[in-house]
C-alpha cells in the first residue's frame, strides 16, 4: 500500500514581499512557485498544539543559509540577531541536513526539517505559526539541482491514505483527536509519522488502524526517498527504531516491522 507523495498548503497573514527585498534571484522565484500552489484551506497534520516543535535536540546557534533562504522565501521575517534551536544531522552524499525552530515548544514561529538527496535534489517539511506567514498545518518542497524548491503539498496529500474527513469526523464523536505528526525520530531518519489520540477517559473500539490496544489511531508514514516523499502504510523496524521513551509503545503496533 506504499505510495509516492507530495504535500499541503500556506496561507499568510501578510503579502510575501519580504523575499524581493532581499534582491535574491532563488528567493523570487520561490515565491512564484508558491504562489501558484496556494489552496490555504488544505494541508498535511502539522505539528501537535500543545508541544509544538521539538525541542529535546540541538543547540542554539545562528539560523544555517540554506533554511533562511526558505524561510524568508516564504515570507518570514527573520531577527539576523536570533539564535534558533539547530539540530545537524548527517545527510546523503556527506551533506549536512537541519531541523530548526525558533523556539522550542508550542510558542514556535517556525518549524523547518531539511533532506538532503540524490543529484543535488532536497526535500523541506515545514510548519510557519506567525512569521508572520503561517501554513495550515505541514507543508513541503523539493529543490531540485540549483532550481528554487517546488511545492509538493498537494500531489503527497492526494497520494497518502490519511483517514478521509469523514472517518475523522466518526473518531471525533468518540473523543479522538486530529491527526497530528509525530517527528520524534526526524533526528535519526527521514521519517515522520501520524497520528490521533483517544481521549484516555474513554476507550475506543480497536480497527484496522488502532495501537497498542487503542490508545492511538494511526495515520500512516512519510519517507524521504532522496528525490521525493512517498507515504507507507507499514514501514521496517529499521526506518523507525524503538526509543527508550516513544511516544507510541514499540510492542503491539503492528505497522513497525521488522528487519
């Protein structure tokens, strides 16, 4: 039930000319890409509410090029004097990627994971929550050789086997929450994962989708293969290794497998 994938959407609380007067031909012609792809009321499950960006990893330290250059693209307006929260992580060919955030936890501006590929391509996921620009929930770029990253919101979205708006709305009548991403292994691998939670005072009924005895509702997998963002049902043991704390129990969910 693997698929190939693509991404969401952006909507902005303030025109995104804050790219042209940084006088760089990759930020315009990033703004162009994105405004073409527009639809503010659809986006992949973004970052939980209450925690908001990851905040256990990394340093704080000045924000790298390569993601301020997407950012302000995309219309954030960025303090040259602010520290982010950096975390590097080994990437393909010997390049380096970057998770980043402004602050850690729920008071977060922005929220950006970058992956290095085959060919020079790259891959963004990224959450915006007043920058002033925002996103509805996650969205994604693919950069490909020196071109300016594409939106791929869209084409990922119509591509995953995400629960429709109705199976959603059914979860809701019984206590269960929206669809949230999970990225506490974006540190280690180039996965992320959705998920819902119950309200744990009342039990829901277990299906095809339920962890560990119901206490989640699973949504599904996005992998960066090097050059694009597919969606998987199931994923190896490997892509998502056990932590000494996950989120989800390792035992009893039946869309990690092994080797």
């Amino acid at each position: 039930m693997d698929k190939d994938a693509d991404m969401q959407t952006i909507r902005t609380r303030q025109p995104m000319q804050y790219a042209a007067s940084a006088g760089s031909a990759f930020l315009l012609s990033l703004l162009a890409c994105s405004a073409s792809a527009m639809d503010p009321g659809v986006g992949l499950p973004g970052l939980p509410a209450a925690s908001g960006s990851s905040g256990t990893q990394g340093e704080y330290g000045p924000l790298p090029l390569q993601a301020r250059q997407v950012l302000t693209g995309l219309g954030c307006r960025l303090d040259d004097t602010a520290k982010a929260r950096v975390l590097h992580i080994p990437g393909a060919g010997g390049r380096q990627d970057v998770m980043v955030t402004d602050n850690s936890g729920s008071a977060y501006h922005y929220w950006l994971r970058s992956f290095s590929g085959n060919g020079g391509s790259t891959g963004y996921l990224l959450q915006l929550k007043g920058c002033p620009a925002s996103t509805v929930g996650m969205r994604a770029y693919i950069a490909r050789g020196g071109a300016a990253p594409q939106d791929v919101t869209a084409a990922v979205l119509a591509q995953s086997g995400l629960p429709d708006a109705a199976a959603m709305a059914t979860y809701a009548t019984t206590g269960v929450s929206e669809m949230f991403a999970l990225i506490e292994q974006l540190g280690t691998v180039p996965v992320l994962r959705w998920i819902a939670e119950p309200d744990p005072d009342r039990p829901i009924e277990e299906d095809a989708r339920t962890i560990d005895r119901g206490n989640f509702v699973h949504g599904g997998f996005l992998l960066w293969e090097g050059d694009r963002f597919t969606f998987h049902w199931t994923i190896p043991t490997a892509m998502w290794p056990c932590r000494r704390y996950p989120t989800v129990p390792c035992s009893h969910d039946p869309f990690v497998k092994g080797p």
